[in-house]
C-alpha cells in the first residue's frame, strides 16, 4: 500500500472519529457527572439530525447556521427531559447503584418513546440534502468537503467543551462534582442547577452531533443507536468520566475502524467494534488512558 | 398467609391458568390463539428472566441472544431429531453459552453487567451473521419440516407453566434466598457462606435455557429465520420491559404484565406501530418512576399515596402562586430584622 493510500485510510478514520468523539462527550458529560447511562443518546442525535434536514430542505437555512439552534433546542429538551424524569428518581432512589440501573430503564423508554416518535412525525425513510458535496483536494490526496467542514468543527466543539471545563469556574465545579458528589456539595457547589445544565449540555452537544451528520451522510430514524453504541465503546475505551480519553478514544475508534474495515471486510465493521468494546471492558475496564484511579 | 397458605394458592392459580391455556385451542380463533402463543412466550421469557435477574439485581440484557441460539439450533436440528430434543437441545445450548458468558462477565455489576451482556448479544448476532454470509453464503434459514400448530401450543404451554412453577419453587429453596442474598447485599451474602460465582452462574444459565427453549419452539412459527429476527435486541428490551412494568421481584408481576403487553401489543401493533412502541417507552418510564416495585405492587394504598401526593404538591403550588409565600417570608423577614434591631 503506498503513503497517499494510507494517509487517506487515516484521515477517513479520523473523519468518522471525529463525529464519535462529540457524541462520546456529550455522554460522557451525563455518565460521568450523574451517572445516567443515558441510552437515548443517539436518538437525540436522530432528532438533531431531523430537525437541521427538515429547515433545510423546508425554508432554505444553511445547515452551518442550524448548529447553534439546534444544540439550544436540544438544550433546552434535556434540562425538561432531567427536570420531568431524572430529578425525580434522584430523589427517590435509595443509594446510586439504584440510580444507575434506575436511570438506565429510564433511559430505554426515552429511545422508544423518541425514536418511534420521529418515525411516526416523519416516516421512516432515507432522507438527506446536498451540501458542500465538491472534492477537495490536498496535493494528490481529496476529501469530501462536506466531511472534511464536519471534522474540523466537530473537533473544533469537542476541543472547547474541554477547554471551558478545564478553564472556567463552571468547569471547576463540574470536575468537582465528577471527582466527589459530596465534596462538592460541601464546598457549595448546587447540584440542583449544575444537573440539569450539564444533562442538557450532553443533549445539546449530540443536537451538534446530528446537525454536522445530517451534512455528510443520509439521515433515517434507526440512525441513532449506533451512535449510541459507538458512544458506549468510545467511552469505555476512554475511560468513564474522563472528556480527553474520549476525544481520543473516539479518534483511535475511527481509525481502528477504517483500518480493519480495509484490511478484512466491510461487513466485519460491526463486529470489530464489538470485539474491541468487549475486550477493552473486560481487561481494563477503567478505560485505556487511565491512571490510576479511584474505583467507580 | 403463612408460607405453605401462598405455596397452595400459587400452585392453584397457576394449575387454573394452565387449565385455561390447555382449553383455548377447543374455543378460540386462529388470531386468538398466535396472540395466546406470543403471550406465553413473553410470559417464559420475563418470568425465567425475573428468576434471576429480579432478584439479584442483575440486568441481563442478553435474552435475545439465548433465544437467537434457540432458534437457530432448532433450524439446524428439526429434520433429524425429534421434536422435544430439538426444545431440550436448544436450551443446553443457550445455557452453555449462558455460562461461559457468566463466567466471564458475572463478576462485574450493574450497569457495566447490562451494558456487557448486551455488547455480547449484538456480537453474536453479528458474527452469525457474518459466518452465515462468508460460509454458507445465505443470509437466513429456511425451516422445511415443521411440527403441528397442536404441538407447538402445547410445547409453549409446558413451557410456560415449568417456568411459572420453576420459579415457585426456586424462590423456597436455598438457591433462591441465596439469589435473594446476592441481590440484597451480595458482599454480605458472601461473607455469610454463599458462593456467589456458583450460584449467579447457576442462576443465569437457567434463566438462559428457558429462553432458548423458548426461541427453539417459537422458531417453527417464522418457518424462515434470520439473524437479524431471532436475535432482535428488541425480543431483549422487550422481556426486560415486561418484568419490570409487572414487578421483578415477585412471582406473578411478569405473567400479569406479559398478558397486558401481549393485548396491547396486538390491538396496537397492527394499526400503528409506533405508537405501541411509544406507549411501550412512557409505560417503562413512568413505571420506574412512580411504580418501582412494578404492576404486581398496585395496592389500594399506592393510589391513596398518589392521591396525596399529588394534593400536597397542588397546595404547595397555590401556596406559592397566590403569593402567600411570599408575604410569610417578607414577614419572617421583617421579624427577624426587628429582633435584631430590639
């Protein structure tokens, strides 16, 4: 195989990497800080990618400028999504492992509820529109531009989401809040708020996640659980709770895929991603990138 | 009621269903009865699920799977061996699997245990789906010799009732405290003397060798099945659901609540399809958050206390929207600021 076949081998991995790491962040956010393993992730992803397609093709919008009103809309549905369920069970769950398995039914009837109900609005076709859709070409090597405008940003957002939780108080108190529920809550920080902001902070990222989606590939209702699943290894290979293993892990999981999928066979792409998800939670279940830890 | 008083009046509820099951063939249409032979499937199903999995709080995510590898040794099997030893092969399959699984995963809880068995489900449906694809280059399989709908029925009623009865019985043995133990506390049960690895491991396999079972009997109906049918994740969630919404810890929760489904299931389903599959997702929600003990804990007193819930919260509302919370605080206020002016 020659440089410019594997250059172009990587960058596709990365490509897809790229759009898995923004999602992985946006659950992680949940799982690390709430300790919801919020299965509808994908399906809000779905709803993101729905909502940028339909004011597209409906009243013309550029997909660049439904980023931002698509990742408020998401936000705004996740802190009602926490305020009507989740608050609730915090309240009446005995201790967290309760919580956790709590949240994860919770979590299973917000994928039906979701999924089946853009199937029902929009139907449960293929859909999609053309954007950027021209090659761009680098020397000898050429992407899509479409592809290539979704990388950059998605990297772009999930680099500033880990900015703003290293730099600014808010993400002081977040960290808080991950590395000692109780701690922080001694030190004044109000969970109350912090929840459902964070809850609809994930939500919104995956909002993104959709919308930069929705300009590359062909969008239909059963898209979000693979997401889901991805998000899934992607943290675990990550690490729980840990937002620069998941930008990595998402990365590594791109161009894992990439290269086995060249290397064996398309069809095997599914089942590489599961080998890889099962061994990583069985060997190292606290994740690759991580030091040691406390024990979660 | 005394222990023995419940052992009598379970085993005569359920020898009264079964008596039903047995005459729906004498009185019932064809629709009737596909729609009674989903019902037991879903009943075997939860039930077996709630054996284990209810109890010690192990969310098992992998019953598709198990009736996956039912089904498909019953397709590889149903032309050379007779028909009970296709059932009976089914399930050790499934429940060798089971153990090999629960061997590997069994050691870790909650949510990674759910999440693991559900990753294992998908890739065995994937690399089924690959070998059947590269090796034997078809996608599915088609099921030639097939038994009367007679025996299928009745083969699901046995089924059903051995599930039902197994979990009678279980629940008064020591395996079934012990099981009860692991989920209370399983540290606790460990240093009391139960070895925790044998009986998880014992416990998951059974609950899979009712499910493969199951998916070895149901196979037959499809007369074609393919990988991406029997080892529908949704055949997984769908159990869960069911013994959740019924009750996982009690014993009749899941049959009540695989009766409901099936009803609901049938008269929905056929007009529209997502709205069933919605009403299955708020039914899930709002049962984990105002009903956790499931439908089988519904007493006179949770409607009461939902009665007075709901009332405390409206008078909370009208408390503060009429402003009198307001005035009171401004009061308390006012008071507080003249006693320390005093």
């Amino acid at each position: 195989m020659s440089l410019i076949a594997w250059i172009e081998l990587i960058a596709s991995g990365l490509i897809t990497g790229g759009i898995y790491a923004l999602v992985a962040l946006g659950l992680n956010l949940q799982y690390g800080l709430m300790r919801i393993l919020n299965i509808a992730h994908g399906e809000f992803l779905m709803v993101g990618a729905f909502i940028t397609w339909m004011v597209q093709t409906q009243f013309g919008f550029s997909p660049l400028a439904m980023l931002p009103l698509s990742f408020l809309l998401l936000l705004a549905l996740g802190v009602s999504v926490h305020w009507l369920c989740f608050k609730r069970l915090t309240v009446t769950s005995p201790n967290l492992d309760v919580f956790e398995a709590r949240g994860l039914m919770v979590a299973f009837g917000l994928m039906f509820l979701v999924q089946n109900f853009v199937s029902y609005v929009w139907g449960g076709d293929l859909r999609g529109y053309d954007y950027l859709s021209e090659p761009v070409r680098f020397g000898e090597i050429q992407f899509a531009g479409n592809k290539l405008l979704v990388f950059g940003l998605s990297l772009l957002f999930s680099i500033v989401l880990i900015v703003l939780l290293r730099m600014t108080l808010l993400g002081k108190g977040v960290r808080a809040l991950m590395q000692s529920p109780v701690g922080a809550q001694l030190v004044g920080i109000d969970t109350q708020r912090l929840h459902p902001l964070m809850f609809g902070i994930g939500l919104g990222l995956s909002g993104i996640a959709g919308c930069l989606l929705s300009m590359a590939y062909t969008i239909s209702p059963s898209m979000g659980e693979p997401y889901t699943v991805t998000a899934l290894i992607v943290i675990t290979l990550g690490g729980f709770g840990s937002m620069g293993g998941a930008l990595a892990g998402g990365l590594l999981l791109g161009v894992i895929e990439a290269v086995g999928m060249h290397f064996t066979n398309p069809s095997l792409k599914a089942l590489l991603s599961y080998v890889v998800f099962i061994s990583v939670l069985l060997l190292r279940p606290e994740g690759l990138f991580a030091r040691k830890k406390r024990k979660a | 009621m005394t222990s023995r008083q419940l052992l009598i009046r379970d085993l005569l509820v359920l020898f009264g269903l079964s008596g039903w099951a047995l005459a729906l063939p004498g009185i019932a249409s064809d629709f009737v009865l596909s729609m009674a032979l989903t019902c037991m499937m879903y009943v075997v199903l939860s039930s077996s699920w709630a054996m284990f999995c209810g109890t010690t709080r192990y969310l098992s995510l992998a019953t598709a799977a198990f009736f996956g590898l039912g089904a498909y040794s019953s397709a590889l099997l149903l032309g050379n061996m007779p028909w009970w030893q296709v059932i009976v092969v089914g399930a050790l399959v499934a429940a060798s699997v089971a153990v090999l699984m629960g061997a590997a995963v069994l050691h870790l809880r909650g949510t990674y245990f759910a999440v693991l068995t559900f990753g294992m489900t998908e890739l065995i449906r994937h690399a089924i789906t690959y070998y059947e694809k590269s090796v034997t280059g078809t996608v599915g399989r088609v099921l030639m010799v097939v038994p009367d709908r007679e025996v299928v029925y009745l083969t699901m009623v046995l089924l059903a009732v051995l599930a039902v009865a197994t979990s009678i019985i279980i629940r008064r043995t020591r395996f079934g405290l012990a099981m009860v133990g692991i989920g209370a506390d399983e540290q606790r049960a460990q240093t009391l003397g139960v070895n925790t690895r044998v009986i998880k491991i014992t416990g998951f396999a059974l609950t899979a060798a009712f499910a493969g079972a199951v998916g070895a009997a149901m196979s037959v109906r499809w007369t074609y099945i393919d990988p991406h049918t029997v080892f529908n994740p949704f055949i997984g969630f769908q159990t869960v659901l069911i013994a959740l919404i019924g009750g996982a810890m009690t014993l009749w929760g899941p049959l009540i609540a695989a009766i409901v489904f099936s009803l609901l299931a049938e008269t929905l389903r056929l007009q529209v399809p997502q709205l069933y599959m919605m009403s299955l997702g708020l039914l899930l929600i709002l049962s984990v958050l105002y009903l956790p003990g499931g439908l089988a804990s519904l007493r006179v007193e949770t409607f009461k206390g939902w009665w007075t819930d709901t009332r405390q919260w409206w008078q909370s509302q009208r408390y503060r929207w009429s402003g009198d919370k307001a005035r009171d605080e401004a009061r308390a206020r006012q008071r507080a600021k003249e006693r320390r002016d005093a």
